[in-house]
C-alpha cells in the first residue's frame, strides 16, 4: 500500500535544563561515554548517556558558564573534553540565533512589501503570500 501524505512522527525528548518534552530534531544531544568522555552527537546514534538540551539561551546558558555542565552530566573532572564541548554549544547558539534573525529579517521584509506589482508589461498585478514560504513559520 502507498502511503498518503502522512509525516512520520518525530520522538520527544526531554530537555535537560526547561524539563520541557520537544521534538528531538529542536534539540541539541550531549553524549557521555563510557569512558567519561563527552561531545555533541549531531547524528543523535553514537553509544552512551544521551542528554537533550534545547537551542534556546535560556537552556544552553547555564552549560556554558559555570559547573553546571559538569554537575549535570555527573563528569568527574575532564576538563578538556568539556571546553570542547562548550565550544560547540557555544557555535550551535551562535548559528540557530543568526538563522532566527534572518527568518525575522525576511518575514518583515515579506510584511512590508506591497501586495500589488508591476509586472514586465506595466500591468498591476496582485503578489500571492503562501503562508509559511520563506517566513520561516512553517
């Protein structure tokens, strides 16, 4: 049987920091190998303790200053595998927060255009908006 325009439902995880469940493709994996090693899993498929975190400041702030990242994935002391791994919070907020203000950008940008145009001939012809295309809100 074909399938008929049905979206394959995405798991929810929890967030390590608001408590709230997400959509796991919204959230950023942290994982702690055996060997107490930790780093993203952008793949979500590498072995050990799992932690979702959003890509929110709120959520990824208190990782990235203080104990706290530590404390929270019970580490011991590796230091050096935790700055990594503040680094690439840090990237990963950096990057989602520029693509929002480039959604922000060009949602204004949509909302101030005119709805009637001119076309190549001269003539008014009326600018069609789909909701969601190139808003980012969809």
């Amino acid at each position: 049987m074909a399938r008929t325009g049905k979206r394959k439902k995405q798991p929810e995880r929890l967030c390590l920091i608001c408590r709230q469940l997400k959509e796991r493709d919204g959230l950023l994996r942290i994982v702690r190998a055996k060997d107490g090693s930790v780093r993203l899993d952008p793949a979500y498929r590498l072995p050990g303790r799992g932690y979702y975190v959003c890509v929110e400041r709120a959520c990824l702030e208190p990782l990235l200053s203080g104990p706290q990242l530590a404390r929270r994935l019970q580490l011991g002391g590796d230091s050096e595998s935790l700055e990594e791994l503040r680094c690439g919070l840090r990237e990963r907020l950096e990057a989602a927060e520029a693509r929002r203000a480039r959604e922000a950008e060009e949602a204004a940008r949509l909302a101030r255009a005119p709805l009637e145009v001119q076309d190549a001939r001269g003539r008014t012809v009326r600018r069609i908006v789909k909701p969601g295309k190139g808003t980012g809100s969809g």
